[in-house]
C-alpha cells in the first residue's frame, strides 16, 4: 500500500480490520484514527489552521528507523528499564534526551524533515532544542496525563518505532468524549491546541478494550518525542 494512500487513511473513522488466523493488521483495511463522538470528529477535521491532531503513516522509511535505532541503543546502552516515575506516568521505560543538532548526519536528517512535519506554522509554536527519546519496555506503559504546562507549549508529538501500539485521548472532564489512535511502527502523530491542552493522553499496554483488537502481543516501542516550548496558552474549561 502507498503512502498517499496510507495518509489519505489516517483521517478516516472506521473500525480496524484484523486477520485472526495470523493476528496481523490487515494494512490495506486499517484505519488509523476512531472516535464515535461527533463533536471530536468536526473538531480534527475543522480546518488547516487549526490542526489539533494528525497521524502521518511510513513517516520515516526502514533503513531509517534501523539507523536511527543503531543510535538510540548505544545511548541507551547502560540504563535499566524503571518501574516507577517522578509523577507515576510511566511504567516499564528508559529514556534520554539528545539535541536535534546531535545525531549523525543520517538521522539529523530526519529530525530535521520531523522537525518541518512538526512546526511547519508559526502557529504551531517554537520546537524545544532537545528530542525526547523514549523506550517501553514490552510490559511498558504509559498512564493517562496531561504534559505539565509548565514544560512545553501547545504541540507535541512523537515517532514511532519498532512496534505497534494504540494511544488513547480522553477529556479530562468528560470521558465519553475519547480518540484512538493507531500507532503504526515509523508513523508519526502529532497532538495541538485542545487535544493537548484538556485532554489526557496514553499508551495502552493491553488493548482489550480498545477498538482496535491488536491480537499480537505487546513488544518493546521506541519513540522520538519533540514538544514545542512553554507558551502562555490558558487551559479552556
């Protein structure tokens, strides 16, 4: 399947395919954004200049993701997976943080590509100058959490890497109004404004009770976090 066709999917709201025999996604039937709330669906679909979410499928290619997994491995040589967080947000994870400037000349190319992907608007805010890098272990986890406002401004946004997995969105006042996403292994999402700002965020270990019935089981993910800096933005109610 082409990547146009793939991106052309991603803003699509339709349950996920799966082929039981095998437990692999069905890719040519996947949809990689669901929400059954109407109001959410007119809000990411609203406008260009507002871009409160988006998933961009095979943002990076294979021979991409080895390097950039080449790299992330020797920096993360001599660091043991925790089990306990400074606000108990994450389970199961090692992490670094490594200048956009910093990479080997390959991937400082695709830091720069996600970089424009990222914050191609002024409107989008000033990227922070350091990547996030983040690894589940695969009994890792991320629970549901707001990013302190204090740390980072109205985007953030990840790459994806070596597996799947699904992230949830949930209104921190209103928990019928929900979004999944479908994280694909070199995807990329990215999450502004509103969907930021009032609504919690998560990586499911188990996906039991997610619309997307992902049969395998769940394996270590890396991901390449950029966030763009503090702004003075006040929550809506």
């Amino acid at each position: 399947m082409n990547v146009a066709f793939r991106r052309r999917l991603a803003h699509k709201f339709a349950h996920v395919c799966v082929n039981k025999s095998f437990g692999k996604l069905v890719l040519d039937d996947v949809d990689l954004v669901y929400t059954k709330s109407l109001s959410l669906k007119k809000l990411i679909l609203s406008g260009q200049e507002l871009k409160h979410l988006e998933v961009v499928p095979e943002f990076c290619s294979h021979d991409e993701e080895r390097e950039i997994m080449v790299e992330v491995d020797r920096a993360l040589r001599r660091k043991r997976y925790e089990y306990d967080h400074w606000d108990d947000a994450i389970h199961g994870f090692r992490e670094t943080e490594k200048s956009q400037t910093a990479w080997n000349d390959t991937n400082k190319n695709v830091i720069s590509r996600l970089s424009r992907q990222i914050f191609s608007s002024q409107a989008d805010g000033n990227p922070l100058l350091n990547v996030h890098v983040l690894d589940l272990a695969d009994n890792g986890y991320i629970k549901p959490h707001i990013d302190s406002h204090k740390f980072c401004g109205s985007t953030i946004a990840g790459l994806s890497l070596l597996s799947t997995r699904v992230m949830r969105l949930q209104h921190e006042k209103d928990i019928t109004q929900q979004i999944e996403l479908l994280l694909l292994p070199r995807s990329l999402y990215i999450i502004r404004n509103e969907l930021r700002h009032n609504f919690t965020h998560e990586i499911l270990l188990e996906c039991n009770n997610s619309v997307f019935k992902i049969t395998e089981p769940p394996s270590r993910r890396v991901s390449l976090i950029m966030r763009s800096q503090p702004d003075n933005i006040v929550k809506t109610t």
